[in-house]
C-alpha cells in the first residue's frame, strides 16, 4: 500500500520577504528544522537549480547525510510563492532513498502568511523498511515537520530563538517523565494501603506520558492536589515545592511549540 505523502499547513503572522529569508537561507533554515543538524548550499551557475548538503545527527556520534536540489519561483508582484525540493541519499543508515516536494507561501488578506509544504520518498531496505516507515518513521517525521513549523512561527512572531524553545523542551519532558514516576511510585506504594488509591494514582503516571491537547488543565489539577496534600498532611514543604512546579510547567507547556498548531491534512 503506498503512503500517503507528508503534508504540513501553518498560519502565521509574517510578511512574505520574511518567511522566504528564514526558510531559504540555509543558515538560519537549520536553526528551526528539526529534519537537518547542518545545511550547505552549493556554489552554482546562473539559471542553475541550487544544489546542497545536507546532515541529520541521530546521537551518539552518528550522523546521516544526503544531497538534493532546490529552486525557488516567485513573482514580487504576486502573492504567492513556492519552492520545490529534490533529495536523496545513500549513507546506510538512511531510510530514504528519494524523494521531492514543495513549500509554498501564501498572503492572506488578514495580513497573515500561510506556510505549507507536501513531500513524498522512497524508502530503502524492501519490505522491512516499508514497515520501519509505515510505523515509526515516517509519524516520527511528519510530527518533527510540524513541529518545526510551530517553532519557526514563534521565532517569527515571538523572537523566541529555536535553541531556546529546544532547551525549555527539554526541560518540560524532563518534568512530565518526573511526575510519572512520581505518581508511579506513589501508585505501587500505596496498594499496601488501598488498592483504589494506588490505582488511581498509577492512573496519574500513565496520563503524563501521553501527549494530551490541554495538558495544562492536567497541571492545574495536579497543582491544586498537591496543594491540598500540603494542607491536609505532613510534609507541607515538599508537597508546596511539588505543586509550584506543577504550575510552573503547565505555563511553560504553553509557551512550547506544538505539532498540534499545524493542519497535517490538505482541503479537499
């Protein structure tokens, strides 16, 4: 069954000429791009499509690499733009083989930008790769994509630096996998004394691990459970430190880039 191609659509508050500077100049494009660690463009001839390298650090000293061609047609007079891309690669850790497709920049009459890219590839290894692509890597992809697209938007609109958000991503990971086996911990010890008790609480572990739309509504509610440990128990310090870092993550939660922020499906 052949897949469906990566579709990503973001609205965002920018004028053309900026958009097109952040996403086609190569050194500020692998600031925002989760997809690429380092762009290099090529040196070319005029009328020639512009050819670049390009690498994607996957941890421990590991690092994929590819080439591919992109050209860009706009009219200053229009208010539509569009890029397209051809890439591929034959390092051996790479899933993709071949692929292509475009970005596309639209002015609205709100005085908005949207912003969309559709891209299609060829997996590598046969069948197995087909399935790693089906189940793993292509979602993997298309939300690092989206993603991406949210950050952007907030270094445009916000001057919110992607390094930043990155580290304050991070952060906020930390703390949800914190409070999971926090509320794990508190689940298993407490079925010595009331099974319902260290059910539910096993239940609060697992919703921290699932990355809910509103999660914010879930730190309030934790904020104000440890807020009233304090109150009806001993402790009172650590449940107090407990529940103002609850909150202080539910405000950073929304302050972080969300693949949610994008449209992952075109208009029929």
């Amino acid at each position: 069954m052949r897949q469906k191609p990566i579709y990503v659509e973001i609205e965002m508050s920018s004028d053309l000429d900026t958009l097109w500077e952040y996403t086609q100049n190569p050194s500020l494009h692998k600031e925002w791009d989760l997809r690429f660690s380092n762009i290099t463009y090529l040196h070319r001839q005029p009328c020639e499509r512009q050819k670049f390298l390009y690498e994607t650090r996957i941890g421990f000293g590991l690092k994929i690499s590819g080439t591919g061609e992109t050209v860009g047609v706009f009219n200053k007079c229009s208010s539509e733009r569009v890029s397209s891309l051809a890439f591929g690669s034959d390092h051996p850790l790479s899933l993709i083989q071949h692929g292509s497709g475009y970005w596309k920049y639209i002015k609205q009459n709100n005085g908005k930008t949207t912003f969309l890219t559709q891209y299609q590839y060829k997996t590598a290894y046969g069948l197995p790769g087909r399935w790693i692509d089906r189940l793993l890597f292509r979602p993997l992809l298309g939300w690092a994509t989206a993603w991406s697209f949210d950050a952007l938007r907030l270094w445009i609109e916000q001057n919110k630096h992607p390094k930043h958000t990155i580290r304050s991503a991070v952060v906020y990971v930390l703390m949800s996998l914190f409070f999971s086996l926090f509320w794990f911990y508190q689940g298993f010890t407490g079925f010595e004394t009331s099974i319902f008790a260290g059910t539910v609480e096993i239940g609060l572990g697992m919703i921290w691990l699932i990355p809910l739309k509103r999660k914010w509504i879930i730190h309030a509610v934790q904020a104000c459970i440890l807020a009233g440990f304090a109150f009806l128990g001993s402790e009172i310090f650590l449940w107090i430190l407990l529940s103002v870092c609850s909150a202080a993550s539910g405000v950073l939660s929304l302050q972080l880039p969300s693949a949610r922020h994008t449209k992952r499906k075109r208009k029929k």
